[in-house]
C-alpha cells in the first residue's frame, strides 16, 4: 500500500541499490509486460536488505510485487549508560 502509485526511484532509499537493474526491470516490464530483478533497499531506520520484484501488466496497470529475501539484520537495542 505504501508503494501505490509511486514510481521505483520514490521507494528505493539505499545508496546500494542497484539503479541499473532497476531501470532494465522497468524497461523490460514496458516492453514485455513481465518482468523480475532482485534489489537492494533500506528499510527506514536504516537497516539493509534484498528484495525480489516480480512485475506483470494487466491490462493498462502495471502491478510489481516485492518478497524480502535477505531480511534487514535485527534492530540494535538500546543501551543505556
């Protein structure tokens, strides 16, 4: 829900993610009406993780998926001093 109507570069927040794969993920789903890649994001507190996209065009909307396959490391606790 919080991707709808959002292009790739407004959800992807990472200076690790991989622009160029992006952009192909996204030409081939314009010219195909499939298509899949694997990117890298950052959750927003900042943790690091994988996600696989699965894109498809139904009609006139073009609908992607992402799964986490590589899930952000678990948040540091707190310490106190």
């Amino acid at each position: 829900s919080e991707a709808l109507g959002k292009r790739p570069a407004d959800l992807l927040q990472c200076e690790t993610t991989e622009f160029d794969v992006a952009a192909e993920f996204t030409k081939t789903l314009l010219a195909t009406g499939r298509s899949e890649a694997i990117l890298t994001n950052r959750t927003k507190d900042g943790r690091v993780f994988k996600h696989r996209l699965v894109g498809e065009r139904l009609g006139n909307l073009l609908i992607a998926e992402g799964t986490v396959i590589v899930p952000p490391a678990p948040r540091k606790a707190a310490t106190r001093k």
